[in-house]
C-alpha cells in the first residue's frame, strides 16, 4: 500500500512482539481505565474550580493545548509510537 502519510509506513505495523510479552486481561484493561479517567475528571475539576474562581483559563487551556500538540507532532515524527503505548 503506497501512501504519502509519513505515519503510514511499510514498516508501521510490523511491532516488536517482544514488548507485548504480556496478553491483555480485563484486570489491565480496567485499571487502565480507571487510570485515565481519573487524570480526566481531576484535570477537569481543576479546571472548573479555576473558572468559578474567577482565574482566566483560556490562556491554561492555549498553552496546554500547543503542548499535547507539540507531543503528538514529535511523537508522530520521531515514530514513537511504541512508546505511547507501553503504558
């Protein structure tokens, strides 16, 4: 398959079996879960005591997002993908 999408090599997809020595269980998957939605619902609480604090978010909000983006764009050019999923 031939596509210009620099994430979407020949070689994507052909992952290093030796990282995922451990099969996925309900117990991972479920804990890993709980994990991210609690960052969610405290990062979103943080954020809601900010606004009714009276703090200006919207600056918060620029500079986090360029960050994530900022990640997101090194990770997808660097090919380090693998290292996003590892957790």
């Amino acid at each position: 398959m031939r596509t210009g999408n620099p994430v979407l090599k020949e070689d994507t997809f052909n992952i290093d079996k030796s990282m995922y020595e451990r099969p996925m269980t309900i117990e991972g998957t479920t804990n890993k879960t709980m994990v991210l939605l609690f960052i969610v619902v405290m990062s979103a609480t943080f954020s809601w005591f900010l606004y009714f604090d009276g703090e200006q978010i919207l600056l918060l909000i620029l500079i986090f997002t360029i960050i994530a983006f900022g990640i997101g764009l090194i990770t997808t050019i660097l090919h380090l993908r693998p290292l996003c999923m590892l957790y």
